[in-house]
C-alpha cells in the first residue's frame, strides 16, 4: 500500500494525541470569544482587560477543561457583582471601579497565578495543582468582595495591622461584614470547582482555608506596603493569589490525599 507523506503526518497526530488537541483547542477558542466579547459588553473589563482575560480563558480550558472555565465564569460573575454593588456610594468615596471594566494588569493579577497551576497540572499530571487554582481563584474572589462588599456597607473599617480606625476603602481596613462576604464568595468559587469535577469535594475545605487566610495575607501587605507605595495593588492582589495557591498545594500535599 502506498502512503503519502500527509498520511504519515495523519497517523503521526493520532498517535501523538493531536487530533483531540486540536479539538479542544478550536472549542477553546471558540469559548474564549465568546466570553471575552461578553465580558467586555458587560464592561467588566477594559478592551485591554478583554485581551488578557482571553488569553486566560483559552489556557485555562485547553489546560483544564470545561470545568475551570466554569469556575473561570464563577470568579467573573461574582467580581463583577460585588464591584457593582452600592456603586453610587463607592464614587462618593473615590474607591470605585472605573466604569470601562478592569484591566490587562488587574486580571493578570487576580487570574495569572490560577492558570499557571492549571497548566502545571497539564504538564505535570498532579491534580494538587487544580487546588491550588481553585484556591488561588477562590482568594481572588474573596478579595474583591470583601473590600466591596465593606466600602459598599461600612462608613469605617479596622485596620489589620493595628486595630486603628480608618475610612472604608483604605489599604488593609478590614470590616465583620466584608470578611464574612468574602468568605462566602471563596466557598462558592471552591464549590464550584468540586462541583465540575475539578477538585474532590474533601478538598474544598482546603481552598477556602488557603483563600481566606490568602486575603487576610493581602490585608497585611495592603497596609504594610502598599500604603507606603512600596507595592501596588497589582502587585497584593498577585502575591495574595500565590500566597492561596502555595498554602492550598502544602495542606492538599500534605494530608489532603
């Protein structure tokens, strides 16, 4: 039987698994435009933001499937609520979101650590890192409704480092209400990940755990750092992320299997 070189290359695709990657790859893109057109037309994010946000979501499918694109669409919708929530009175106080959506460097921020430990789990075939993006995700969330959340209901917030009395919005006020919204958001994110699929339901435990005390960790550099400038709120919201991923990765290694 004579083969031409495009059937060498036919088989070559099959037996290195290709095919089904490229599959997945179309309705990864397919996926990624979709969502990133609506969360643009939702002005949750930038056009810049829009940009990032798809690189986002097309690593986080072909890495991980459908389910961390659900868990993708659970930090989206849940953000976006929260930085809409008693808007009005977050413009009186200047700690508002700006009305064209977040940028390229805020979802980055908040989303970057997360897709990297889906990739890792691709490429290293250890489902510990889908916990670490489920709680990386889950601390994402947690931060942004925990500080909405208390600008949108609280008049003053305590400062985490010192127990001081300070305005709502300030860098490292915490509020009651704030914590415990932020909480909830990080179980819902952790839910939804055990959910899909992605992570056992035993570890859920776990990526809430690591992703409140990821946001208290981002409370603790707000008013050490960035009140001084020394970082900025990219920067927190980046090594908040990390610190959730690499608490998650150290309690699921160690006694979570």
């Amino acid at each position: 039987m004579r083969i031409f070189p495009g059937s060498w290359l036919a088989l070559l695709s099959i037996q290195l698994g290709t095919e089904p990657f490229l599959r997945r790859a179309a309705v990864a893109l397919v996926i990624t435009l979709l969502f990133a057109s609506t969360a643009r037309w939702m002005r949750g994010v930038s056009r810049s933001g829009a940009w990032a946000g798809a690189a986002v979501t097309f690593a986080l499918y072909v890495s991980a499937g459908l389910g961390a694109f659900a868990a993708l669409v659970s930090v989206f919708l849940l953000a976006f609520g929260a930085t809409r929530f008693g808007y009005s009175r977050k413009q009186r106080l200047g700690t508002a979101e700006t009305r064209d959506g977040r940028s390229w460097s805020q979802v980055l921020a908040n989303l970057g650590v997360g897709t990297a430990a889906a990739f890792l789990s691709k490429i290293r075939g250890d489902a510990v890192f889908l916990l670490a993006m489920a709680a990386a995700f889950a601390e994402a969330v947690a931060d942004t409704v925990s500080s909405e959340y208390g600008q949108a209901r609280s008049r003053s917030a305590r400062l985490i480092t010192t127990g001081e009395t300070v305005p709502a919005g300030t860098d490292g006020g915490v509020t009651l209400g704030g914590t415990g919204a932020g909480a909830l958001g990080a179980f819902i994110v952790s839910a939804v990940c055990a959910v899909t699929g992605l992570i056992p339901w035993k570890w859920t435990a776990i990526a809430m755990f690591a992703a409140i005390f990821g946001m208290l960790i981002d409370s603790v550099l707000g008013a050490s750092f960035e009140q001084r400038k020394i970082l900025d709120n990219d920067r927190v919201n980046f090594l908040g992320t990390l610190t959730a991923a690499v608490v998650a990765v150290a309690l699921g290694s160690g006694f979570g299997r």
